[in-house]
C-alpha cells in the first residue's frame, strides 16, 4: 500500500512538474492567420527555441529568435457576479479577486510578414512568461539592470563613471 501511494505521488509530481512551463491565455487581438479574437488557448514554453500557442484547431509556434518586441499591458480586475447572501456555498466567490495582464507581442513568421498578438493570462503567471521570452530573445532581453543573472539590481550600478573605471588617484 505505501509503494502504490509513493508511486502515484511521485508519478502526479513528475506530471505537475512537465506542466508547468504552460500558461492558459486568451487571444485577444493581432493579426495572426487562423485565430479569431477572444479565443482560448494554452501557451507552452517548454522548447528553449520557440513558443506554442494552441487552440482547439490551430497550433502557432514562434521563435524565440523572431520576437522583436514584447511588453506588458494594463492589469484588470475581475469580479464574479454577486450572489445573494443566502447562498454560503458562494462566500468564496465574493472574496475572491482575480486579475489579469495584457501582454503583446511582435514578431516575424515564416515568410518575413510582421505580426503582432496580445494575450491575456493571468497576472500570476505573466512575469514568468515574460521572463522566459526574455531569456531566450536576443532582441527582447533587459538590459536595463547591472549584475549576474542571480542578483538582478539596477541600486548597485557605478556611479562615478560606469561599470568598469578604474578609480583615480
């Protein structure tokens, strides 16, 4: 009995773990061929050469190399529709909040046309996706801070002449 339950939590472990370079989105606007607006999908990012967007009858895969530009957009917060006071077994609707972040994206297809898509994801999971674009991206990447890629701070930067001067006597 302990085998069968060690088993099945390492088997549920390993499968949370293979999904969780994905994020649930919604397309809302671009110009991709195919998919319509306001439609749902799932964005993989488990290959480090490209991004996934799938939907129930298109698959787009973009480079990494291609995304010329990538940049948040407004955070909205969603409210549930308000259920009558009665209904305990909806408290947790009226507490809740949840919100969402825009995020577009510029980049070349296949056959050199400029694209453009915004999604829409949770906000939870947008800076990891951003983040994930931002490292494989030559074109994308910050450059905006000073550091390795384990203490990220624009605070520490040189002030009397950049990074690198040798101070003088």
């Amino acid at each position: 009995m302990r085998f069968l339950t060690l088993s099945t939590l390492t088997i549920l472990t390993g499968g949370l773990l293979a999904a969780s370079d994905s994020a649930t989105v919604t397309y809302i606007d671009g110009n991709v061929a195919g998919l319509s607006p306001n439609t749902g999908a799932t964005l993989y990012l488990n290959n480090p050469h490209s991004l996934e967007l799938k939907t129930a009858l298109h698959n787009v895969q973009i480079p990494y190399a291609q995304i010329s530009k990538a940049e948040l957009g407004s955070v909205t917060a969603h409210t549930p529709e308000p259920e009558p006071l009665y209904k305990v077994w909806a408290l947790h609707k009226r507490l809740m909040k949840t919100e969402t972040q825009q995020m577009k994206l510029a980049f070349t297809d296949g056959n050199g046309r400029d694209e453009t898509m915004t999604l829409e994801m949770p906000k939870t999971s947008v800076d990891g996706v951003l983040g994930i674009i931002e490292r494989y991206s030559p074109k994308v990447a910050s450059t905006s801070w000073w550091g390795d890629g384990y203490w990220k701070t624009t605070r520490n930067r040189d002030t009397w002449g950049g990074a690198g001067t040798v101070a003088q006597k």
